[in-house]
C-alpha cells in the first residue's frame, strides 16, 4: 500500500501491474530525454547571435522535427497497445468474483461456490484494532487464492461505483445495469488495500476495498469455514 515515503507507484502484487510499472518507467524515461533535449535547444538558441533574415525554409531540419516525435510517439505506442490487451484477456479463470457497488458499501458473490456472499463495511476508529488501518480496513475481508487467474465481474445496486486495487493494477467501473469484467493474477499472499474511484455521494471516501492473497488451501478453509 502507498505510505508516506512513496512517492511513486505502489509496489505491485501481480504480472499486470509489474507490467504497467515497466511502461511507467519506459514513458517517463522518453519524456525525460525530449526535456532536457528541448531545454538544452532553448538555452543555446538564447546564446545564439547568428541571424540570417532571409531563410524561407530548411526541408532537412523539416523532415528531422516531423520524423523524430513521429518514432517517439511509436516507441510509446507500441507497448501502450500491448498493455491494453493484456489487460482485456482473459484466459479461462479458476474463480469469478461478482462485485457489487452500493451507497456506501461494497457487496461480494463467490459465483463457483453456492451462498457464498457477504456484505464489506469500513471498520468505524472505535472498532478497530491497534494492527488495522483506520479508513482502509473492513469488517469482511475478499479472500482469494494467490497464483490463481481470477475473473471479477462488478456492478452497482444505485449509482456510479468504481472498484480500484493499485497494487494490482486494477480499476473497474461499476454501472448500475452494466456488468463490467477484468482480471487478476496475484504473485504472493498479503493485504492490499483500495477504494472506490467514483464519486458516489457523501460517503464516497469511506467505502474501501480489502482483499487477503491466500494460498489455495487456506482460501478453501476460509470457504468452507462461511
């Protein structure tokens, strides 16, 4: 999760995000480069006292500054692309996880497994234990299985929700009447904390989402045990 000295990205929990983290890092690293190119261009041009009045036009410089953003732009969107199908696949999932929106909660369905739902309140300050994140945790964690492809499917009940995991690179709009679909794979158990990225009324900052990364013995354990 994002703490006080991260300035960046969160670190992340699966393929998805590493690989988005990796284009992050690509983009920035161009955009860097065109900076200090057009700053040193802009500097030198203002120690520059060469004047020529009578230049209608350069085609060699022309072709240079129409050719050179027209190969950065390619370099950019090449991997662009491919993340955008990445994340749209979705290669025969183990597990499919139905979300549900509401004012101001979330709701959860294991859809593999019958009367598996629960309902995800945030935990109000005076309930929490000293080891929980105030605002961040929730009375009913999402368990789910680590090193598992898993299908999330999310809607809402009322208005427009948005169900949000940075540490996993997720961000799924939910849409009362609409069934949106994404896809997970996480690398290595642990918490990861998220919030709806919609606003949705008064209690939009105070509905957040908390999933456990489990290996799968345990996830059947904590299944059973419902």
């Amino acid at each position: 999760m994002a703490t006080w000295g991260n300035i960046m990205i969160q670190d992340s929990n699966s393929s998805l995000m590493e690989q988005l983290t990796f284009f992050h890092d690509h983009t920035i690293m161009i955009l860097s480069m065109i900076t200090v190119m057009v700053a040193y261009i802009m500097l030198t041009l203002t120690k520059n006292k060469l004047v020529n009045r009578y230049l209608l036009e350069g085609q060699t410089i022309e072709l240079i500054w129409t050719m050179l953003p027209a190969i950065t732009l390619i370099f950019i969107a090449l991997p662009s692309l491919r993340l955008l199908y990445m994340i749209d696949e979705i290669n025969e999932p183990s597990i499919t996880l139905k979300v549900i929106g509401h004012q101001w909660y979330w709701s959860y369905e294991y859809s593999d497994f019958s009367d598996t739902e629960f309902d995800s309140y945030m935990k109000p300050t005076n309930e929490i234990n000293p080891e929980e994140m105030r605002l961040l945790d929730v009375d009913n964690r999402t368990v789910l299985p680590m090193n598992t492809q898993i299908r999330v499917i999310v809607t809402a009940a009322d208005v427009l929700h948005s169900w949000a995991l940075p540490a996993l690179g997720i961000k799924i709009d939910a849409v009362p009447g609409r069934l949106n679909q994404g896809t997970m794979n996480m690398n290595r158990p642990g918490i990861m904390f998220g919030q709806c990225s919609e606003i949705c009324g008064a209690n939009h900052s105070f509905m957040p989402i908390v999933i456990e990364s489990t290996p799968t013995e345990n996830f059947l354990n904590w299944i059973k045990s419902l």
